[in-house]
C-alpha cells in the first residue's frame, strides 16, 4: 500500500475503534458499525460492492453489509487494518492510492466530525497537494448535481470548475475541505462560500459526490 492510502487507513481504523460501534458518523443512518462493513465490502466483496453505484446490485450489497455488520466490531477493524486479500484490485499500489486516499479521507472525517469533541486537523502539504489533483479530476463528477454554477478555490488561487452554469457559487478552503465539500459533507467542511444568497442556499442543500 502507498503512503497517503496506508496512512488514512490506519487513522479511519483507530478512528472507529476509539468512537465505538454506536458511535454516529456524517454518512446519514450509518453507526461507525455500519462505516465499518461498508468499507470491508468495498475491498473485499467486488460482486456486492457494485451496488454503491448499480440499482441492479443493490438487494446484494444490502445484504453483503447486513453480513459483515453482524461480526464482531474488532473483526472489521482488523479486516481494515490489515488490507484487502491479495487478489483484490485494491492491493495493487497504484489503484491503491488513487482509490483509497481520497475514500479513506474522507470516511476519517465522517467518524472525526460526527463527534462532539472534534477539532480541525493540519494536514501536511504533500497530502494536501494530493488531494487536490484528485479533486481536480473528480470535480466535474463530484460536482455534476449541483443546481447552480460551481468553482472550487484554493486559499493560493487555483481554482478547479465542478460544474458550469449561472449563477455561480465559489467555494473557498483547503484541499481537504474542498474534498468533504464536494463528497457531500457540505455542513462539516470548513469553507468561505462567495455568490448570491438564494445560489449559496441551493448549493447548500444539494446532494454532492459520486
């Protein structure tokens, strides 16, 4: 596994073996219980995990989650910890951390966030530069429902377009919470939001990510 992937795995692992199982996270409905299984299927039940994406697989991912929600807690925790099985996909480092430090991120934040207690956390400047090019990439799809015209800005001036149109929302922070913005985590990223009242709004409540 490559560093950023390897290092967010680690965190979200210890992450959600400190909040407990019944701890809330920011995915609507989900325990720390049920984050857990969802990101054990993803590595290790390809034929269920299609499901995150196709209606079609649906019935088998629900299922696919109920059977590993059922293990013990410290069982999915190890099962993070210690990677997908070698014949997974995910095990191959290049797929690894492009598919992985983003999701691993973000999903960190998820149980990070949800608590009471939490606190911003300094990300170092190589990963945040990461985190960026992979927004960059995935801006015009993360971005792709939103109601009004979208731009992405660094606190430096770079500027990624999510999605085009009138009238226009810029949203101004770090990497880091441009990524939490744009998956979805609009209430818990730490942003400057520049455009009209009634625009701002609509972006607000829209459902952003993949």
């Amino acid at each position: 596994m490559s560093t950023h992937a390897k290092r967010e795995r680690l965190l979200l692992a210890d992450l959600l073996e400190q909040a407990g199982p019944e701890a809330p996270t920011l995915c609507e409905g989900w325990t720390c219980r049920d984050l857990a299984a969802h990101v054990v299927v993803r590595e290790r039940r390809p034929d269920a995990a299609g499901g995150l994406l196709l209606g079609v697989l649906k019935a088998r991912l629900d299922k696919a989650m109920a059977e590993y929600a059922a293990k013990p807690y410290e069982e999915l925790i190890q099962l993070i910890r210690t990677g997908p099985p070698k014949a997974s996909v995910y095990a191959l480092k290049q797929v690894d951390e492009a598919a992985n430090a983003v999701e691993f991120y973000v999903h960190a934040e998820d149980v990070r966030r949800a608590q009471p207690d939490w606190s911003p956390r300094e990300l170092d400047p190589v990963f945040s530069d990461s985190l960026w090019s992979r927004l960059e990439k995935l801006a015009r799809l993360t971005g792709r429902r939103s109601p009004v015209g979208l731009v992405m800005r660094r606190p430096n001036g770079q500027t990624a377009v999510a999605h085009k149109g009138t009238p226009v929302v810029t949203v101004t922070g770090e990497p880091g919470e441009l990524t939490l913005f744009l998956f979805g985590r609009q209430d818990a990223a730490r942003i400057e939001l520049d455009g009209e009242k009634s625009a701002v709004a609509a972006l607000t409540a829209a459902k952003l990510g993949i």
